[in-house]
C-alpha cells in the first residue's frame, strides 16, 4: 500500500509533467516563435507552485519526525531556490 504523502507528492509531479508536455504539443501545434514563447513563460508560473506543493506535503508527513531547526533550515533553502529563480 503507498504512503498517502508520497502519493500525493508524485501526483502532483505527474500532473506538472503532463503540463510540459501538453505545453509542448500546443507549441508545435501553434508553430510560431512568440506564441511558443508565451507558453513557454507561462508554465514558469507553474513551476514555483509545484516545488512549494510538493516540499510543504513532504514537510507535513516528516513534522513528527524532524525537528522545528531542521525544518526551518528546509524552508530557507527552498525560500533561497525562489529568491533565486524569480528575482529578475
């Protein structure tokens, strides 16, 4: 039987890689630079949503099990992997 969080983790991960590869079958569909573009740009929306998703249900179902300074240093450095990836 599969733990509830894992499952929930990976769900999310197949449902955020079906959505890359949709994104790319409507960018050869669309078959124009800005448009592909567009989409593009736009599953970069998707991505932070799912890093956070997916490390907070993780940090959920290990709560009882780590303690409150390693989960906060798991929080800073996810916090530092947006800071990083969003600042222009």
């Amino acid at each position: 039987m599969l733990n509830k969080i894992v499952l929930s983790m990976a769900s999310i991960r197949m449902f955020s890689g079906s959505l890359e590869i949709m994104a790319a079958l409507l960018m050869l569909r669309l078959n124009q630079i800005d448009k592909a573009l567009i989409v593009n740009s736009s599953l970069a929306l998707v991505g932070p949503f799912v890093l956070i998703s997916t490390t907070m249900i993780g940090l959920v179902g290990l709560s009882d099990k780590l303690s409150f300074g390693k989960m906060l240093w798991v929080v800073c450095g996810v916090a530092c992997i947006l800071i990083g990836v969003l600042k222009k």
